[in-house]
C-alpha cells in the first residue's frame, strides 16, 4: 500500500519564504508527495521563484494562481484540497497538509514520521505533532491522544500544530461540506464540520502525539490571514466567513466551550467596529465576555494552556475596543498604526 502527502504552500510576495518553506518539502526522504502552490500575488519575484520550481519538479509540482480580487489563503488551501481530490487514485490513503510559506518543516523525515503514526494508528483521519518558533521554543501543541469535539474546542492554535488529513474525510462528508467553506475562505468551518461529523458518527477523529516536531512557525513574520485585512472587502470576507461559522458550528462551540465562543464573538465585534456597526459591534463584544466569563468562571472550563488563553483575550479585549474608536478604514491614519502595534509587539495570533 503506498501512501501520497500533497503539501499545499499559498503564498503572498514572500518570495524568500517561499523558497525555504519548498525547499523543506524537497528534502524530505519520503518521496511520494505532490506539492500545490498558489498564490493572488501579482509581482513578478513571486512567480520567479514559483516557476523556477516548476520546471524543476515538473509533474510533482501544481500552481493555483487567483485573480487579485479573490484573496485569502484559505482559498488557495480549499482549492488545494479539490484539486488533490481530482488527482488522488486512493484518498482514502492520501493525506492533505498545509504549510504557509512562512513556515517549514522542521526535519527531512517528518513525512516519514506521519507515515509510521499513520500505520500504527490507521481508524484516524488527522494526524498531528507539535511545531515551533524560528527560536525554537515550543509554539503549538495539544494533549497527546485522541482529539475529540470536547478538546477540539478547548485547545488553542488548533490550526498551528504540524497536521495531516485523510482526503477521504471530504468524500464522505459529503460536498456540501467543503463547497461553503471553499467559496467563503475561513477554514474554522471545515475543521469544525469535520469534528461535528465523526462526533455525531461515532468515529475517531484525530490524533496527537507530542515531543515530535513536524514544523516551525516563523511569528516574526505577518500572518497570510492578517493581509487581507488592508480593506473594507478584506475585511468583509471576514465578517461573512464567521457568520458562517457562527451558523453551521456556533451551537456545537456554545455547548462545548462557551469561552471559545465568546473569542469567536469578540473577534466578529472587532471586524463589525471596523465597518461602522458599532451598535452590533457591541452587542456582540458583551455576549463574548459574557460566554467567556461562564466557560472560565462559572462552568470552570479546562483549558490545555489557560493562561495563554486569559492572555490572548484580553489582548482581544484592547484591540476590540481600539476598533471601536475608529471605524473609517483609514489605513495612514495614527489610531490605525497604533493598533497595528499592538498586535505585532503582542504577537497576536489572528484567525489563521
């Protein structure tokens, strides 16, 4: 039985990141992969270096290129996963990853790695490690085990860990399951969804094993997600992709984690300060802290990291509240930079 990897890479005029995040795929000593990488960036050093790859791997290498107006990584990722579907001959043995072009794989044999978690545990559908900082601190983990809607919910930077997905998990969701998820660009929904479903299946979801480092994440650099926010249709995208969340996953999260849910509403408060409906803005900011105080108080949620959680939403907190005093999309203006700020000296994690 052979098994194949197809490494989704978007990028966006980070041609030198590109570069070293590609190269970790090619040194790799498990050979069966097929890489895709996309991008709606327009400056020709991007393509340069996406081409030059081309003509080197040839048949091994795909590119998905958006027209500028369709932006977000989480395009390029949904895209990758149809396009690995159309090309894949067992996806109930072929796997999906995703790695921004930021970030790297953090040896040559973390292919091989999978591989052998995969073997041993072969009734799953994700399988991850844990990543780390460009200083090598440890930067995203979970409880090692079984993940399960419950720890879902509960463990932070679920996107941030080193993971692979069986393809098949979207066949047998169904397509109605990716095709939202595709045309909206927020990729909450489809992890979500994927949870949801082996819940309600009874069938086991993922797996974590910890003290294996399958990536490394480089938080100097700015998130791909955090690009499009330089508009009001960016931000729009935004604003859409979390109602869809709120309407396909909002009961499971409340019910599960009420204090995921309050994050998730303090960060849809911010996007709608940022487009002038203070009035929602603050409905939703005091349902969030609201849902929060009765996950971490009242109902005394566990979380894996809880500091790190009370951290990040009183980070959330500031920056939502900065969002309220300016609503005009004024990219120059001082109030905006200074949010910015914010953000990088706090090295906040946006929805990725």
């Amino acid at each position: 039985m052979t098994y194949k990897f197809y490494v989704v890479v978007p990028t966006y005029g980070r041609p030198d990141l590109l570069k070293r995040a590609i190269e970790s795929v090619l040194r790799q000593n498990y050979s069966n992969w097929h890489l895709i990488v996309g991008s709606e960036d327009t400056s020709t050093s991007t393509w340069n270096v996406i081409m030059k790859f081309k003509q080197k791997l040839g048949g091994k290498m795909s590119i998905i290129k958006l027209p500028p107006h369709l932006r977000g990584p989480n395009r390029i990722r949904n895209l990758g996963i149809i396009l690995a579907l159309k090309m894949s001959d067992d996806p109930k043995n072929d796997f999906i990853m995703f790695l921004d072009d930021d970030d790297y794989l953090y040896s040559s044999d973390v292919l091989s790695k999978f591989l052998s978690i995969i073997k041993a545990y072969p009734e799953y559908y994700i399988y991850s490690f844990d990543s780390i900082d460009i200083n090598g601190r440890l930067y995203a983990s979970r409880p090692s085990g079984d993940i399960n809607i419950y720890s879902y919910f509960r463990t932070k930077g679920p996107s941030d860990v080193a993971a692979v997905q069986r393809l098949n998990i979207y066949l047998e969701m169904g397509e109605k399951a990716l095709l939202p998820w595709n045309l909206l660009g927020y990729e909450g929904i489809t992890a979500c969804q994927i949870y949801l479903w082996c819940f309600k299946n009874n069938k086991k979801c993922a797996i974590h094993i910890t003290g294996i480092i399958g990536k490394v994440m480089d938080t100097r650099t700015e998130s791909l997600t955090r690009r499009t926010y330089l508009d009001k249709m960016g931000i729009i995208q935004h604003a859409r992709g979390l109602r869809k969340f709120f309407m396909l996953c909002g009961k499971a999260c409340r019910e599960y984690s009420p204090a995921t849910y309050g994050e998730y509403l303090l960060k849809y408060s911010r996007i709608l300060a940022l487009l002038g409906y203070k009035n929602y803005a603050l409905r939703n900011f005091f349902r969030g802290i609201f849902y929060i105080y009765r996950g971490v108080v009242h109902s005394r949620e566990n979380f894996y990291n809880t500091r790190e959680f009370i951290l990040k939403i009183m980070q959330l907190l500031l920056i939502c509240l900065l969002s309220f005093l300016d609503n005009k999309l004024q990219l120059n203006n001082a109030l905006l930079r200074f949010r910015n700020n914010i953000i990088k000296k706090f090295e906040i994690v946006d929805i990725r």
